[in-house]
C-alpha cells in the first residue's frame, strides 16, 4: 500500500509565499504558521526529529532489554526444575555459595540496572518537540484550507483517497485517519455530501499495518465509522429529495430514524450503499448540483480564451525600457490589466528567493530597484498593482478576475499589473494552490504605461 504522507500535509504543502499589497514584497501570507512553504518544511522537519528521537530511544530501551537478558541466560540453572533437582542443586557447597554470592552481590546490582532511566536525552527532546507541535487552531485551519481546496476545485473524495487530483496520479494515499478527520470536519460543516464520502472511503481503506497495535496508542478510526457514514447519506438523502426542508428538520429526522432502528437495521442499510460503486453514488449526489461561480470556473481554468488579445513590445514606460523593451499581452482595456513577459530572469529569481527575509525590508535596495524601474516610475498616487511570477505552478494558483472572465496562471518571470478601481467586483481574487508552490512579488504602483492604455484597438 502506497502511503508516503498525509493527504492534508500533501495538498497543504502546496502553498503560497506572497507579497504584501501595503508594499513591497515576499513574506508568507498566512493566518497559521503552518500554512506555506515554509512552515510545511519546518513542521515536516520537526516530525523527522521526532522520529529520530524516537528511534535513539528505543534503541536504548534495546540495549537495556538486551543487556537484563543477558543476566537471565548467566543463571546455569532451569528455573522450572522438579522439586529434588532444586535440592540437589543447593545441596551442592559450590553452587549453595555461588547462590548466596549472587543474591547478596548482583542481584542489587541488576535492580539498580533495571531501575534506571534510559533515553533521557531523548525523551527531554521529545518534550521541546511537542511543544512546538500545531495546536488545535493550526489543525483547524489545515482542514478548512482543505474544504476550500475541494470546495473551489470540485475535488472528490473518491479521487482523493485513491492519490488522484484533476485526473493526475501521485504517489500519495491519504491514512484511514486523514479520511475521518476531513469527514468529520464536513460533518461539523454540515456538509454532508463530503463528509459521507469521505467516511465511506474510511470504511473501505485498507488495513493498516500493525493496525491493532497503533489503535490501542491512538484510538480505532473505525469507532462510530459506520454510523457516522450512514447518519450523514441520509441527513444528504432527505435536504437533497426535500430542498425546502431545513437542515435541523433532516437532522431530527434521520437521528430519529436511527434511534429506532435495529442493528440489523443499520447494517443491512450500510451493506446497501457500499454495495454501490464509488462512480454510482458520485453521480447520484451530483445529479441537480448548483453550478461553479465565476471565480471557481476561472480557477479551473474553464475560461474560454481570450480572442483578439493585444501583444506588443513595450518601448515607453521608462527609460530602462527604450534599451530594453518587454513584450507585454493587454488582457483588459478596461480596467487596465496587462500581462508582461520574461520580466524576471534565473538568476534574479534565485537572488530573490535567497533574501526573501532581507527584501521584506521597506528601504529601498538594488534588487528592488533593479526590478521596478523595467515596468514602473515614480509618481504620487497608487494607481494599480504589480504581482511579479517567481516560479511555475503545477496546479492551481491562478490569479482570476471573475467579473471579466480572466484567470492568469503563474508563469515563471512574468509580471501581471492591474489597474486600481473603486468597483469591487473588478478586483482580482487569488486561488489556492493544488500541487507546487507559488511564490510571488507584490508591488503598488504609482503610474502605468498611459502611452499604451490610449492606443485601444
């Protein structure tokens, strides 16, 4: 069975690392310190930690067990003899003083061995660990970034367990635990859809290996699995055939149910949707499903392409650009929004990757300046705002203007300027990243390439 990490460490470990739109530049943009990149390497870090720990101590506990048996096999006698070979044994002069010697000099010796403490450099290791472990808040915001990863990208929990996302195969298989938690989080939601599904995927998880010994530490997944998937397709079942019924009334009703029901009752009921197949009961629950939002469809990158976009050089912005001029691809003429290309190049990605601490600074240094002056000059006013694309993203991450219908994916070093406006609806929303990890560069912007902005087509 495949199983390199957890599904909630996968998907979250796919995070952003932004700018901040005040200003300038690359911090982490996050309401849990366990939310991007970074945190993610340093929680996954900590786990290795405690692993090592761990295995130091148990290797101790092994010496010790190997070193008390040690005294066990230097006794030369059975411990289960009859009772006239035990006589003859103390009858014997050498062996009734090798008995006293023993037992007044070792056997105080290995009990004072066998009283000792071993592993307390680990064990004080394993301590400072765990205090910097996530705490419930941490874990909270994991599993809603993970609803809203589903929720946006239409995800199903069918295609989850199994280490699919948008049709591609990864080598990952979320634990039985990972799918109780998502469900139960759905179930708190009252998302029933999702929770039932992923309860029903707990339910058919294989296994795991040594299952019985990590239940009795952990707890078994498997308590309440089955009432738990069955209370929750039938809380589904009743607001999906009654659309005018609240959810508090299908709640009543389907806890009645299942307080008057029989086991029998209950299995036979369970027995009936895992006889379903996954693909069966995914369409059934999807049949008369509320469309995508615009943003949605834009993060899918459902948009229909843009027709009779307007691409050119860039010759008259600054200074810097009549020696060096960008290509840029007018993608909205109202408001401005402009994609510009190659902006950034290898070298000065990696520079700014390597000072992200130092660049999130507000003076003015030669990286800063460097990048700015190609697109933007000096003026009074923000008036729009530059996000510059620091690496590629496998999946996910666009940046989407839903009311225009226009999703700009990460395209390693290029730039995406748009310009200010009072109407709400006209600003940009971000989505989250499915697979990889975005870095980007914020800049607010005083003017823009007026020249350009005139010469609509």
């Amino acid at each position: 069975m495949k199983s390199c990490c957890s599904l909630i460490v996968f998907l979250l470990f796919c995070s952003e690392i932004k700018g901040n739109n005040a200003g300038d530049f690359l911090h982490v943009d996050s309401s849990s310190a366990y939310s991007s990149t970074t945190g993610l390497l340093k929680l996954l870090e900590l786990e290795e930690l405690f692993i090592a720990n761990i295995k130091a101590y148990t290797n101790k506990l092994a010496e010790k067990v190997e070193n008390l048996q040690a005294y066990i096999d230097s006794v030369d006698y059975e411990v289960n003899q009859s009772f006239e070979d035990r006589e003859k044994y103390v009858g014997n002069p050498i062996n009734a003083f090798s008995l006293v010697r023993r037992t007044h000099h070792d056997l105080p010796k290995w009990h004072n061995y066998s009283q000792q403490i071993v592993g307390m450099e680990e064990l004080f290791a394993l301590e400072e660990i765990i205090a910097k472990v996530p705490d419930k808040k941490d874990m909270e915001h994991s599993l809603e970034e993970m609803h809203r990863l589903e929720k946006v990208y239409d995800l199903e929990a069918t295609e989850l367990a199994k280490g699919r996302i948008q049709e591609k195969q990864y080598d990952f298989l979320p634990s039985i635990r990972d799918c109780v938690a998502l469900g139960e989080h759905k179930l708190k939601r009252e998302d029933y859809q999702r929770a039932s599904m992923w309860f029903r995927m707990a339910i058919k998880h294989e296994p795991e290996e040594n299952a019985d010994i990590i239940n009795s530490i952990l707890g078994d997944p498997r308590d309440e699995l089955n009432t738990l998937y069955v209370i929750s397709m039938l809380i589904f079942g009743i607001l999906k055939s009654n659309p005018s019924m609240t959810i508090a009334e299908a709640k009543e009703i389907s806890y009645e149910a299942m307080n008057k029901a029989s086991l029998a009752d209950v299995k036979s009921l369970l027995n009936e949707l895992l006889r379903q197949t996954d693909e069966e009961i995914v369409y059934e629950m999807n049949v008369n499903k509320t469309g995508p939002s615009d943003y949605e469809i834009g993060c899918r990158g459902h948009f229909r392409r843009l027709r009779n976009l307007v691409c050119s050089y860039n010759f008259t912005t600054t200074e810097f650009l009549r020696l060096s001029p960008l290509k840029q691809e007018v993608l909205n003429w109202d408001p401005y929004i402009v994609l510009y290309h190659e902006v950034l190049n290898d070298k000065e990605i990696k520079e700014l990757k390597q000072h992200s601490d130092d660049i999130t600074a507000k003076e003015i240094n030669p990286i800063k300046k460097r990048i700015f002056q190609r697109i933007s000059h000096e003026g009074k006013n923000p008036k729009g705002t530059l996000l510059f694309f620091l690496k590629n993203v496998k999946q996910g991450g666009a940046t989407v203007f839903p009311k225009f219908k226009i999703a700009v994916f990460p395209q390693k070093g290029s730039c995406l300027y748009w310009q200010s406006t009072l109407d709400p609806g006209s600003k940009p929303l971000k989505c989250p990243v499915l697979q990889g990890n975005k870095w980007v560069l914020t800049k607010m912007v005083h003017t823009m390439d007026e020249h350009c902005r005139t010469k609509k087509k």
